[in-house]
C-alpha cells in the first residue's frame, strides 16, 4: 500500500468519524445588537455534556440548551473550566434570569421560573453588551427548525 492510498484511506475515515457523530449545529443569535454564534444542544447527551472539558470558548460564542417543555432549569458547573454567564429563556425567547457560573462548582443555579432555553457565554458577555433580563434573543427559534 502506498502513502497516498494509505493518506486518503486516513481522511476517508476521520471524514466518516466526524460524519457518524455530527458536527455541532450551530445557529447565529442577535442579542441587543450583538451577534453571536452559539453551538446548539438539543439532544439529552448533547445538553449533559454541554461546554464540559473545553479550555476556552471564542469571545463571540456560546451555547444554546434547548427544552421541549417549559419548566424552572438548574445548571451547574461539574467539569466545567471555563467561567460562564448564564440567561434562562422562556417560550418567548425573552431572558428570565441572568447568572455566573464559577468553574467546577457543582452547586446547581436555578432559572427561577419556567424555562425553555438556557444561553451560556464567556462570563461578563452580557453585561459587556448590555444584556439584562427582559431583553429578547432573537434567532432561537431557528434552533428548533431541523431539517
């Protein structure tokens, strides 16, 4: 076997491994004026795992957890590194409640009223553009409209 058949049969592989777990979907979120690109969990493992292990997460990015049901959410930081701000959302995409997250703290913060969508960012993302509870997330929807 050559290199370059042994190099292609290598990419058609890793292309597969990545094409068997699915790449994070990933949707663009407008927040006060202020773009953001957050990578969408939908799924039970997806919203478990969450931003578990990461180093770091890119100053204009996040992650949206997606619900079904409205209920009051409770998230905590268990393998968690990196310092996040938290926004629950309710059905109407409008924030119920802003909070920190201290990395690997697993004491769970709740939404304090029903949620549907829970927003992590980089801690202070918020604040720094001027998002406070009551403001709206528009592009969430989208999150829920799977091909």
């Amino acid at each position: 076997m050559t290199r370059s058949t042994m190099r292609a049969g290598l990419v058609f592989c890793l292309w597969s491994i990545a094409s068997a777990c699915g790449a994070a979907d990933t949707i663009t979120l407008t927040l006060n004026g202020h773009t953001l690109t957050a990578e969408v969990a939908d799924q039970p493992d997806e919203r478990v795992r969450g931003l578990m292990y990461r180093d770091s997460l890119g100053s204009e990015a996040g992650m949206l957890f997606v619900y079904t049901d409205d209920a009051e959410r409770r998230f905590w930081m268990k393998d968690t590194r990196i310092p996040l701000s938290i926004a629950y959302l309710d059905a109407g995409c409008r924030i119920v409640k802003i909070a920190d997250l201290q990395p690997l703290n697993e004491t769970g913060v709740p939404s304090g009223r029903p949620a549907r969508y829970a927003l992590e960012v980089n801690q202070g993302w918020f604040a720094k553009n001027g998002v406070t509870e009551g403001s709206v997330v528009e592009g969430v929807k989208d999150a829920t409209k799977k091909p």
